[in-house]
C-alpha cells in the first residue's frame, strides 16, 4: 500500500494542477500568433532539457539507435507538433474551457487506438466513451450558436486530443528503451523544429511581440511545459498513475475558472452540461482501463495521460 499522503505530496499535486491549468488561459492571452507560441515553448523546454541530456545522457543518445528507440521518439515528436499546431490555435479559436475540455478526450482516443490494435475494452471504458462523445456534441453544438471560428476551434481540439494520443502510443515504444530525460529532449527537439519550418514556411510572425506576450510565452514553457507534469512525476512516488490520470482532468474547471476571471470568458451556457458529461466519460475511460475485460483479452489500454505539456 501507499503511505499517506504528506504535506510535501500534497504540494506538488496542487502547484501541478495550477500550473497545467494555466496553459489554455496563457496562450489565449499572449499577443501571439498560435504556431509562433506552440513553437517557443517547445524551443525554449529544449533549451532547458538539452544541457542535462548533453552532459549526463551522452552513452545513452550515442545508442538510441538500438533498438530503434530514436525512430519512435522521432515519430512521437512529429505527433507532438501536430497536437500543438492543431490544439493552441484552438484555444484562440474558441473558449479556454471549452478548447481545454474537448483536448481532454486524449484518453477516450487512446482507448479507441488500443481497440484498432485489437485489444478487447471494458464495459466501463465503452461507457465512458460513448458519454465523452455525447458531452462533446453537445458542448461543440452549443458553439453553433455563437457563429465565428468557435467551432472550428471546438474540431481543431478534438484533433489535438486525437494527435496526443498518438503522441502517446509512440513515446510507450520510445520509452520502453530511453529515459524520460533524453526522449523529452529529442521529442521536443523534433517538434520545435518541425513548428519551426512551419512558421516559416507560411511566414509566421515569429519576434517582436512585447514583454507581457513574452512573460505569457516563458510562464506558459516553465509552468505547464516543465513544471506541471514534472510535479505531476514526483507525486507518482505516493498516489497511483490512476489517480494522477483523473486529477489531471481538474485542468479543465481550473482553466475555465482562470478564463472566466482573467479573460472574462465564459462558454455558452448550453455547453456546460456537454462539458460536465465530457469529463465524466473521460473519468470513466481511465477508471474502466483499470478494470479486468469480461473476457481474457490482453492486458488493457493504460490510458495515464502523458506529459504533452498543454
């Protein structure tokens, strides 16, 4: 058994919980264009990795090739970079709440990849998906009434939920032979120069953008990118992956509680019962992937989410 929770513990859960929370509410606030601050942040958790890589994992990144581990971490990094094209410019698309629930639906994929793969889902996983999509619907169709971009915004979210997944089930194979050190530094390398041609090759604006915008962009790479997750990690020694999994999911009322005062903004009303069953459902996935399958099947989908740094 785990021992109890200490102070220490308790911390660390809270200032992650806070910092990943912030993401959505910071990228909506810098003065940015979105795959100029999805590739900053990326670039600048690199800067921070690579040295400790460079001076501590240097056999290591000599013998990736083994095993074929920098093949997975390169497609892992090419995943990554889709699910921050498609996820930022979401959340300047449409609400941080909404942007941050719909991204959420990552495990409800991973469930879904898990059942292509050919691995039977239990019952409670199958509930659970079928009411994230329902919650879904509902939160994206009560964006129809609002017009605009916002549900494109609401579709570019669920794509970036999708591409987290896949981010996922490449960085499982990746990091089955490399550390957690040296696959975050080669996938963010990857995905920082991957936004990196990206911008320019559409010209994205990529300096220039004043001091706020910049704070926004390093608090965004220091808090969510670095901090939370690592936070998230540390608490792993005394709650279980299952519990961190479903605690993640309070980024959603905490991202919308930061937009609401922050940004003063607020989904439309109709959309928070979509969101509330969103979050159950994607509950349910994780808790039902801890259930044994009615029948012998392979082990079930672990759908813990990763630390995509939101």
């Amino acid at each position: 058994m785990r021992s109890r929770l200490d102070p220490l513990t308790i911390a660390a859960i809270t200032v992650a919980i806070v910092a990943v929370s912030s993401s959505g509410p910071l990228i909506a606030y810098a003065a940015a264009p979105a795959l100029a601050i999805a590739f900053w942040r990326n670039a600048l958790a690199v800067g921070v990795l690579a040295p400790v890589t460079l001076t501590r994992r240097r056999a290591e990144l000599r013998g990736l090739r083994e095993g074929h581990a920098w093949r997975w971490s390169v497609l892992a990094g090419l995943a990554l970079a889709g699910h921050f094209a498609t996820w930022v410019p979401s959340v300047k698309m449409t609400t941080v709440a909404t942007a941050t629930a719909l991204v959420a639906t990552q495990p409800v994929w991973a469930g879904l990849i898990a059942l292509w793969q050919g691995r039977r889902l239990g019952r409670w996983t199958w509930i659970g998906i079928g009411s994230a999509v329902v919650g879904a619907a509902i939160a994206t169709g009560a964006d129809f009434t609002r017009g605009g971009t916002a549900v494109v915004g609401d579709l570019l979210a669920v794509a970036g939920g999708l591409l987290a997944a896949i981010y996922t089930s490449f960085g499982e194979k990746a990091r089955s032979r490399t550390s957690t050190t040296t696959y975050t530094t080669l996938c963010y390398s990857v995905c920082a120069v991957l936004l990196l041609g990206v911008c320019l090759l559409f010209g994205v604006e990529m300096t220039g953008f004043d001091d706020r915008t910049w704070l926004a962009i390093i608090a965004l790479t220091a808090g969510a990118q670095l901090l939370g997750h690592s936070m998230f990690n540390y608490a792993l020694h005394k709650v279980s992956a299952t519990t961190i999994s479903v605690l993640i999911l309070l980024e959603v009322p905490g991202a919308a509680v930061l937009g609401w005062v922050w940004l003063g903004q607020a989904p439309p009303a109709a959309a928070w019962p979509g969101i509330a069953l969103l979050m159950a459902g994607v509950a349910a996935v994780i808790l039902g992937a801890r259930r044994p399958a009615a029948l012998p099947t392979p082990d079930p989908v672990d759908v813990d989410l990763p630390a995509t740094g939101r």
